[in-house]
C-alpha cells in the first residue's frame, strides 16, 4: 500500500483510531466525543477530527495501518489502548455488530 499520509504521534492516532471505533456504527454520540476529548488537548482533538471527517472508510484504515507502523508500541501500551477501545465500544452500553467486526479488524492491525 502506498500512501502520502501524514505521520501521526501516538496520541494522535489514537484520538483518530477512537473516532473511527465511535463512527462503528454510524453514529458518534456526546458521550463518545467527551470520552475521546478526554484523552488529548483540544487544539489535537480539532485537528484530528477534521481529518477523520474529511475521509472515507478505506482512506481511514490505510491510515491507520501507515502509522502504527510507524510506532512501536510494547505490550503494555497495547493492552492500555485496547481497554480504550473497549470502554468506548461499550459507552453506550452495547456491543453493536458493526463494532464487533471492527474490534476483530483492529486486533488484525494492531497484532
């Protein structure tokens, strides 16, 4: 795959890897964006967002998989960011679907 994305920091592919596994089901609800806010300054979480706004699902994942690539993430910070993803998916009380399937996509990516 070939890509001119840009290269993320850590906690920017984070905040845009928590707004696609909000987006899961078509929908990111208020609690979602406050947990996500919760993790970055406001200046990143504007510009990541933007972003993630402007692509379409596959330029999503290719970014995605650029950048951790990019990074070399140790098991602890794996296991840190995987209960992140799950006590987003789980925010609203249910495991959708379309969150399931993208919970098995990222574990592919990330392992």
């Amino acid at each position: 795959m070939t890509s001119k994305n840009k290269h993320w920091t850590k906690k920017e592919l984070q905040v845009y890897i928590l707004l696609h596994c909000a987006n899961a089901d078509a929908e990111i609800t208020e609690s979602e964006i406050k947990l996500i806010r919760s993790k970055v300054d406001s200046e990143t979480f504007k510009k990541i967002f933007k972003e993630f706004s402007n692509d379409n699902e596959d330029e999503r994942f290719e970014k995605i998989d650029d950048n951790i690539q990019q990074h070399e993430y140790n098991n602890m910070e794996l296991s840190k960011f995987r209960k992140e993803v799950q006590d987003l998916f789980y925010s609203d009380g249910k495991l959708t679907m379309m969150e399931q399937n993208l919970n098995r996509i990222l574990d592919n990516i990330l392992y």
